[in-house]
C-alpha cells in the first residue's frame, strides 16, 4: 500500500469512492433515506474538491487502484476518511490517519455511527453526540477529539 499525496486528477474515483463506501459500509447503522442524503449519487463529493486540494488530502493505493482517502484541516480537524468497502479492517484508515495526525497535538472529528468504535480505538474521545440535518433528514454522529502526545 501506498500513501500519497491527493491530485487533481484523483476526485472522479474519489467520489466514487465515497459514495459506495456510504452506501454499502454506513447501511447497517443508516436508513436508505439517510445514506441518499448523505451522499446522494456518485458525483456528490465533487462539489467538495476545492476543500481536498486545501486540506491535506492523502490517498491510499494499492496496485494503482485507490483503496481509500482522508482529509485534515488546517485547524486539526479530521474532515473524511473512507475506505473502499472491499478493503475495510485492512489497516487502511489506520496508514491514513497515522499521516493526517502526524505533527498535531490536539485532532477533531464528527464521527459516523459506524466510524466511531475505529476512533476510539485510535484514542479518540466523544465530545458529543448530536444530530446533523441534511435535506430536512436527521443523521446521528458524534463529535470526537484526540490529544497526541506531545
């Protein structure tokens, strides 16, 4: 596997990407109406491509094919990471992470029902549960933050 930084040419799979990883890795914790409006088709991330190539994006590949992606904020706020369904517990997201946190004391994120045993894992803590409305549909995730050592 190979970690690397995020490219333009990268946010047509990438999309993809996410959008099968909700729909099929989210759906045992997630109403088909609210997988839909989470990622409501295959090009639903493309309207956030200005924010993969300003945050540190990185991707995962294996044999040229994109297994996975995540993305860090200037402020240490961990934005996306997800892992193609048929690469999960392979220790993808963990190579991910283990980039995205490099060098920062203090990460955030808003964790997925089913993210959020992975995160806890990691050292990650439950700030919050809350709820978040997408289209007028409620979703449940958690507000979760790590302190690295320093």
């Amino acid at each position: 596997m190979i970690i690397r930084q995020y490219k333009n040419k990268d946010c047509d799979i990438v999309s993809k990407l996410f959008y099968e990883t909700v729909h099929s890795v989210n759906a045992k914790d997630y109403t088909v109406e609210q997988l839909s409006v989470w990622a409501n088709n295959a090009d639903s991330l493309k309207i956030r491509h200005d924010d993969l190539l300003n945050q540190n994006t990185l991707i995962a590949e294996m044999n040229g094919v994109i297994i996975g992606f995540g993305s860090i904020d200037k402020s240490g706020c961990l934005d996306l990471l997800f892992v193609h369904k048929d690469y999960q517990k392979q220790g993808v997201a963990t190579a991910l992470c283990n980039g995205l946190e490099k060098d920062l004391s203090i990460i955030k994120t808003y964790s997925s029902i089913t993210a959020k045993p992975f995160f806890e894992r990691r050292g990650y803590v439950v700030v919050k549960a809350q709820e978040v409305e997408r289209l007028g549909v409620k979703l449940k995730n958690y507000e979760m933050q790590k302190k690295n050592a320093t």
